[in-house]
C-alpha cells in the first residue's frame, strides 16, 4: 500500500482521535489543526506514549484564511495532502424558534462553511497529482433531521450536495468524494446529552448501544484505501441501524 499524507480536521476530538490513529495504522503520514496549544500538545504527547507520531497545524476551520495556512503547514512538515478528512465540527442546539443567528452561523461556519475553506487549498494539488480522497464526516441528523437541531442538520445535509459534486467534478482525476453518516456515538458531544435523552436515543438504536469512534475511524479507512477508487459521490451510513434511509 501506499504511504500518504493525511489531513484530519478535528483530530483531537474522540472521533478525530480514532480518525488519525487508523489512519496511521494504515501507515500514512497524518496531520491535524489545533485552535489550543497547550491541549494539542498534551493530545500529541499522549498518542506518541500510544506509539503514534501526529502533526499538528495551528488553524481555525471558520477562517479561510487560517485554513489555508493549516493546509501549508502540513505541506512543509509531511508534504502534499492526499487525504482530507473534513470532520470538524460542533452543535449548538435550540428549537428554531428560539434560535439566535450566532447559533445558526456558528454551526454552519464550522461544519458546513469550513469544508470550503480546508478543501480549497488541497483540491487543486490533488488534481495535480491526479489521486485524492476527500471525505466529509456528516451526521444521520443530516439524513432524518433532529427536533433541536435544524443548524446542525442543515449543515450535514450541505455536505452531502458538496460531496457530489465535487465528486462529479473530479471523477476522472484518480479523486473520490465520499460522506460518512454516523449515528450516535459514545463520544464528548453525544455523552453531553442529558442522561434520560440518551436513554430514548440507544433505545431506539437496532444494535441498542452507542457507536465507538473507531467504528468510524473503520470506515474512514475503507473509503481512503487505493481499493475504494470506484467509490465515490456515495454516502456510508454507519449508525447501528438507526437510520435505513434509501
Ligand atoms: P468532538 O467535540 O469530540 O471533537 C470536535 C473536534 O472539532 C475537536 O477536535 C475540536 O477542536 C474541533 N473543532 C471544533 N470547532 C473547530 C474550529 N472552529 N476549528 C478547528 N477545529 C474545530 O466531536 P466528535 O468527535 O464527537 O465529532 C466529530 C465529527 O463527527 C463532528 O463533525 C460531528 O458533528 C460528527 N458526528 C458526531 C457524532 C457523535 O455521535 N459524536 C454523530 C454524528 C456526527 P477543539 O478542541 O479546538 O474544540
């Protein structure tokens, strides 16, 4: 297999942290961002105590700018990105009519407008070399929305018509474009959720548990192999069967 270059956004986070250490497992060079430094060192420290060796680039994902100097600092310490992992991202839920703008704008700033703003900078070097893999990680809420959550769902369903397109518009240079729609997982963001909600969500869960960040991480790695070439504007459910959407 080929070593490559990784960048994951939001790699310090549960599902990132899996993200990244699979796909070093895989044997690529893999990078992420970080807006605290003294929480990405100690995040760094402790995964290179586990054995693995993770960049780290300073960049908000919100910005355009800081973005695109992230994606030049991963070029100067690992070399060209050849894997994208868009998979930053934060919820700030409220019913809609009790939503504030910065509500809304913080959740699409960072799940929706920061693929923009990270993908731009690596997409044409991608072209270039004629292989890439960029992959979105969207949100079941997404596919099937979520009372509370019209930001965040808004936004992963944004990915989703991003995912094809840039699909559609590279499919002939050696890059695929893919989403990962995860269900609920046992990580920060979902172990947030007051305990009784949490309850009613695993209950209605077919496989009746939360997902582990690896089992995210798995499919990550599926779509990123040299053998997923002829997968592409194509959307993984991995959700425990909460969601079986056609
Ligand atoms: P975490 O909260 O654990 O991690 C989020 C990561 O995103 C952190 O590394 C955080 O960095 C980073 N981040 C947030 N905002 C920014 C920003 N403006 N610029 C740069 N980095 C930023 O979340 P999860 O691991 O649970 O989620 C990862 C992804 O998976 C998200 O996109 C989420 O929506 C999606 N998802 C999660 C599910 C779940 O059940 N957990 C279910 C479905 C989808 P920092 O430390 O600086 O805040």
């Amino acid at each position: 297999m080929t070593a490559r270059v990784a960048l994951v956004t939001g790699g310090t986070g549960g599902i990132g942290t899996a993200i990244c250490k699979r796909l070093a497992d895989m044997g690529h060079k893999v990078a992420t961002n970080y807006r605290n430094e003294e929480k990405a060192k100690a995040w760094q420290a402790q995964l290179k105590s586990e054995g693995y060796d993770i960049a780290l680039a300073k960049g908000d994902v919100t910005s355009a700018d800081e973005a695109e100097a992230m994606v030049r600092e991963v070029e100067r310490q690992l070399g060209p990105v050849d894997i994208l992992v868009n998979n930053a991202g934060i919820t700030r839920d409220g019913t809609f009519h009790k939503m504030t703008a910065q509500q809304w704008q913080d959740v699409i700033n960072t799940n929706l407008n920061s693929v923009f703003n990270v993908t731009r900078p690596v997409i044409e070097g991608m072209r270039d070399r004629k292989w890439g893999r960029v992959i979105q990680i969207s949100s079941i809420n997404g596919l099937k929305g979520q009372y509370g959550q019209a930001n965040y769902a808004a936004a992963k369903a944004g990915m989703h018509g991003f995912t094809i397109s840039l699909a559609r518009e590279n499919a002939k240079l050696g890059i695929t474009v893919n989403t990962i729609s995860p269900g609920y997982i046992a990580t920060d963001m979902v172990m947030a959720v007051p305990e009784e909600v949490r309850a009613k969500i695993v209950a209605d869960i077919p496989t009746g548990r939360l997902g582990t960040p690896d089992e995210i991480a798995y499919g990550v790695a599926f779509l990123a192999d040299d053998r997923a070439a002829w997968i592409t504007g194509s959307n993984l459910d991995i959700n425990g069967g909460h969601h079986m959407g056609w």
